[in-house]
C-alpha cells in the first residue's frame, strides 16, 4: 500500500477555499499539508473533471448535469466566486492539469473516481489511461462504485485502490478481497475502537473521512487509521504532525 500521510486534505483545504480547484490544493499545501483527495468525473465530451457534485448549481455558475456539458463549456464556468469573492474566476479542473499542478508542488492525491451519473466504466478507463504514465505524483485511487474498484486492479495494476463505504457491511472481508481492494475508505462515524481493531487486525489499511474535529481525529489514528480526510488542514496540523 502507498504510504499516505496522516492528514489528507479533503477536495483540498475546503474550509478555506473552494473544493475542487487548484486553489484549494495550494492552500493545502501552505497548510502544511502536502496530499489531497478530490473527486474527479467526465464531462459530456469525456474529458475528465473535478467536481464533487451531480450538478453544477452548487459550487459553480452553471446549471444542470455535469455530464450534459463538454469540458470547453464547462471551463468557461466560475468555480470559485460562490465561495467568495477572492476566488472569482478560479475554474474547473481537467485531471491532467490538476496533476501537472500536484507535481509542481510535490503534492500527492487521493483520487477518488466518482461516476455521478457518468458511465462508471468508461469513466474509469479514462482515469486509467490519463494516470497510468504518470510517475511525478503519487496516486492513490478510489471509489464508492464497487465496479469501479474491481476494475481498476486490471486497469492501473501499478496503483492501489480503496473501497470507499458509509456503512461497513456486514460482509465487508469477503467483498474487499473480491474487489482486490487495497484500503478501506469509511465514514468516520462508523468507526469504533473495537471496529477499528477488527479491520486493521486483517491488515486492512484504514483510512477515513470527513474529520474536522482534532480530538476525535487523534482517537481514530490512536485506533489504527492510517489518515484522516479534513476540510480543515489548518486545524489539524495545530495538533497532529501531517507525515510527509
Ligand atoms: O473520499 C472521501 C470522501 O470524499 C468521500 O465522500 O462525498 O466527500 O466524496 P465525498
Ligand atoms: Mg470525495
């Protein structure tokens, strides 16, 4: 399993900068913080895009189903004014470039491949053939879509995956080694002690998401997670040491 520091920041540094964009990687980085996850889609035309959400209402000034609009159409967007006004103007970013960026700065990424409403297969095929020359970033692939995640064993052989989950079921063991998944991505309010102890117990990697509170970020690490996905960088390098 790639080694991933203990603080990753969560569609970058979020709290203090829009999710998704260039931007919020950089401010991650003046965090202290040197890995971010992001959510990476396709557009109409099959490039592949960061945005989190179905629909573009929320965080730019388009409207409808991303996958309605080519990436020309897309990139004429404000991704960053609904924010705030310092970020006017920043756009939606195309994989590549978000990469060339990571590289720049040293940075690595937790790619978490999100179909949205996209074809899921060709979405990952997408990721794969952008990703799989790249050796100047460090990646670490993965997904909710358990198709995807199967998939991406025989697409990247070279690149881990995890298995994203809210709710860890029941069958969890048999499902992860079905996948040939290489960590477990959970909801941190799942997480318990004994829970902990159990997945970490079968050499599974833990990794977790959204803390935003130090005191329970210093419980989970104490149980055996890995890292912790924040919005917050800022604040959780003031109590715990991000590991480069
Ligand atoms: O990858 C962790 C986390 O980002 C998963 O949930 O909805 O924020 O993409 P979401
Ligand atoms: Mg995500």
């Amino acid at each position: 399993m790639i080694r991933v520091p203990h603080i990753v920041a969560h569609r970058g540094a979020s709290i203090e900068a829009p999710e998704n964009t260039i931007a919020a990687f950089r401010v991650a980085q003046a965090r202290g913080v040197n890995w971010i996850e992001c959510d990476v889609t396709l557009s109409a035309d099959d490039q592949c895009v960061l945005i989190h959400d179905d629909t573009l209402e929320r965080t730019t000034n388009g409207s409808g189903p991303i996958h309605h609009h080519d990436l020309a159409t897309l990139r004429n967007l404000d991704a960053g004014a609904w924010f705030s006004d310092i970020y006017k103007g920043e756009r939606i970013p195309t994989l590549s470039e978000t990469l060339d960026t990571l590289a720049a700065l040293g940075m690595g990424v937790n790619l978490e491949i999100k179909p949205s409403g996209c074809d899921a297969m060709k979405l990952a095929r997408e990721v794969a053939r952008e990703i799989a020359h790249r050796k100047d970033v460090p990646i670490l692939l993965s997904s909710f879509d358990q198709d995807v995640v199967a998939i991406m064993d025989a697409l990247c052989p070279d690149l881990d995956c995890g298995w994203l989950v809210e709710d860890i079921p029941a069958d969890w063991k048999a499902e992860y080694a079905r996948l040939k998944a290489s960590a477990l991505h959970v909801d941190h309010k799942q997480l318990t002690a004994e829970k902990c102890a159990e997945i970490t117990g079968d050499n599974v990697p833990l990794i977790c998401y959204t803390v935003n509170d130090p005191d329970r970020a210093r419980d989970l690490l104490s149980w055996g997670v890995s890292s912790i996905i924040t919005d917050n960088p800022a604040l959780m390098t003031t109590v715990i040491p991000p590991i480069r």
